[in-house]
C-alpha cells in the first residue's frame, strides 16, 4: 500500500509518491488553514490515534487557523473539548465546530430571532439561544431537529404538527444511527425520516456532507477554499463535501473508508495517507 498519493491538480489518476515526500499544494500556495474530522482522523474508540495530538500541538503552537468538525450536535465545544482531553487530545474548544452551531448560523443568516421549537440537548439548544433565536412551541418558523439520546414521542407529534402547519424543517444532520455500548442507536437522520414520512416535508440538513458546513467553518476562520484543507476518513463525507467546497482534500485510511474502497467512487481525494502522522512530517 502506497503510504501518500498526491494527484496535480489536472489529473484524478492516483500518482504514489513517498509518505516523506513534499506535497505541491494547487498552484503551488501552502495550506494556510485546516478543517478536519474528528472520529476516524483523530480518534477511534475514545483514543487517539498516532499523530493526532502532535498535529494538534503543532497547529497551535504555530497559531494555524483549524476546527475540528463533528456532525455530533448533543455536546457544546466546551464539552466536546473536555471529552477529547479525557481521550488524550487538547483542543481548545474555539477550534471545534459542531453541526449545532452550523445550524445556528444558517439561521440567523436567513431569519434573525426566529423562533424555533427544537429537538436536541445543550449542543444544540446552547448554540441557538446565543444565536438570538427564541426557543418555543408557539407558532414557530422553524423546527429544527438534532440529536438527544432520549427522543420523545411527544416532542416528534409536537414537531409533525408544527411541520404541517407551516414550519419549516431543519435537520442539524444526516447520521442515521450513533454508537452506545449496547449497540446503535437511532440519531437525527432516522427520526427525520420519520417525520418526512408524516409530514411529506423533508428537511434542510445542515452537517455533512452538505458543504453549508464546511462553508460555516471557514467563515468562523475567515479561511478561503483556495488555501484550505479537510482532511477525513470517509469518502461519502467529509472528501465528497470537502471537493465540493473547493477544498484540497486529505483521506487518511484510520477509520472508515480504505483503500480498495476509493475506485468505487466517481471522484478522488488530493491526497491519501495512513493516518494524520503521514500528514505530521509533510508540515
């Protein structure tokens, strides 16, 4: 297995070339600010993996401009950091960009103190009370649906109510289930279906691998396409979105997707690599 393959940018075909090797970034720019995953890329299983909390260090110790997206809307930032510490990585909660505030965001921006009746835990409710919105089940102008780990049926009628009667419908992400130790559980793309179902309405969905995401964080960085990277571990979202956006993409082959696996997609990543330790030694 080739360690890097680094395509120019006038060609999709797979070149490999040593992991020790200098990548030419398009038009031979550096990469000025990073986006990247965070299950699968940083860590597996509550901990990190080889090079994560390197890379880390060194995009903070050269003031690198970088967030770490999860579609994972229950935890804010400050809880997600607090987890990621317990799993050996320290990542200042600034630098992590939830689906959550993703949706948040997108709201604002289209309607400002809107008022929204919300399914979802403090990642979500969090992000949309500091956004301005109004949390309520009168007449709202949207119902936006996240993750919890105790969804209620109450709330789901209450939200097919709303929907039907003018609301629109927003989804803060696509995950159909999540992990728990007993085995799946049903998350945001699952309970949206279900909706769908009743109401006929499906819902804007906010996480990858729509590129809103990625565009929102970007935005939080003021970073451009042109000299920004994600780097991920699953071709059907984050590289897929990441192309979208523009992005130079970076598949690292430590979580889901793996090599035998990229010709059977329609499109290439800029580079693919074992993990984000390959990804170290090129900075």
């Amino acid at each position: 297995m080739a360690d890097t393959v680094a395509p120019t940018t006038d060609t999709l075909a797979a070149v490999p070339a040593p992991a020790s090797a200098k990548v030419v970034y398009r038009s031979g720019q550096d990469i000025e600010c990073w986006l990247t995953d965070m299950d699968g890329v940083l860590v597996h299983e509550n901990h990190p993996i080889p090079g994560a909390p390197e890379l880390i260090q060194r995009w903070v110790d050269t003031s690198r401009r970088f967030l770490v997206l999860t579609n994972n809307s229950i935890f804010t930032p400050r809880d997600l950091a607090a987890r990621l510490r317990s799993s050996g990585l320290s990542i200042p909660e600034e630098n992590i960009w939830t689906s959550a505030l993703a949706t948040a965001v997108f709201i604002k921006d289209q309607m400002p103190g809107a008022r929204v009746y919300c399914i979802g835990e403090a990642g979500l409710t969090t992000a949309l009370h500091e956004a301005g919105m109004i949390l309520t089940d009168q007449d709202p102008d949207y119902v936006v649906l996240g993750e919890t780990r105790t969804y209620s049926f109450n709330a789901i009628t209450t939200a097919i109510r709303l929907i039907v009667a003018g609301a629109r419908f927003i989804a803060t992400n696509p995950d159909a289930t999540g992990p728990s130790k007993e085995g799946v559980l049903p998350a945001t793309g699952a309970i949206a279906a279900l909706i769908t179902k009743a109401t006929g309405r499906d819902p804007y969905t906010i996480g990858k691998p729509n590129p809103m995401m990625f565009r929102s964080a970007m935005n939080q960085i003021d970073a451009h396409s042109e000299t920004t990277a994600m780097i991920g571990d699953r071709m059907d979202t984050d590289i897929v979105a990441g192309m979208e956006a523009g992005l130079h993409t970076v598949l690292v082959l430590s979580g889901i997707t793996q090599q035998a696996d990229i010709p059977t997609y329609p499109f290439r990543p800029n580079q693919v690599l074992n993990s984000v330790s390959d990804l170290l030694r090129q900075l």
